[in-house]
C-alpha cells in the first residue's frame, strides 16, 4: 500500500501503523513515513549520523576491514572484535571512523607482549 503524503501527526502515524500491520519492523516503518512526508514538504530534521549507526553495525564493519584489508579470516576477526569490545564501544561513541578504529584494534595486538612464565 502506497504511503500517504501529508506533514500531520495523524498521516504519519498513521502510514507507520499500516506498515507495521504489512510486516514491516517498526524502524523501518518510522523511518519510511518520515522520509514520506520530508519528501512532502514537511519540516522534519534528518536522522542523525553521530556514531555512524549501532554499536553492532560499527564493530561488523570492523570486522569487514579486517578481513578485506588485513587478510584476516572471518573467525579470527570476530574474535578480535570480541575480545576488545569495551575498547569498540568507547571508540564508537567518540564518533571515530571505522578505519582508525581498526588502526588503534591492530596496534593494541601488535604492542602486546608475550606472557612470559
């Protein structure tokens, strides 16, 4: 069902309700229906980029550019990822680019010493 365009309360919710009744996930329903009715003409802020998305999304794209650029495998860098996973999320919340994210996650390995018995 086509999206109703209008820039009112009532026609937004009321294009997000009739996407959620179709299938759709309730962000992706709010986040077309706003599109909609910026497309209309209607005053809307656009969504904010801060962070460049969720925590998950920033490490999987770490993860990626391991793999891509580093030669790492997927397993080996999934467990980069989860082993330093406190130090992912501050990055990400400091709104740091995924390539020096992945720069900082290299060096901390690479600068890590042996554990000597």
């Amino acid at each position: 069902m086509p999206l109703k365009k209008g820039c009112s309360r009532k026609t937004i919710s009321s294009n997000i309700r009739n996407m959620v009744r179709e299938g759709y996930s309730q962000r992706q329903a709010v986040a077309a229906s706003l599109s909609t009715a910026r497309r209309s003409g209607c005053r809307i802020p656009a969504p904010s980029r801060i962070g460049h998305g969720s925590p998950d999304l920033y490490a999987s794209r770490i993860c990626a550019r391991l793999q891509r650029v580093y030669g790492y495998t997927h397993r080996g860098a999934v467990r980069m990822v989860n082993k330093h996973e406190r130090m992912i999320r501050r990055m990400h919340g400091d709104g740091e680019s995924v390539v020096d994210a992945t720069h900082h996650l290299l060096a901390k390995r690479l600068h890590k010493r042996p554990h000597h018995r």
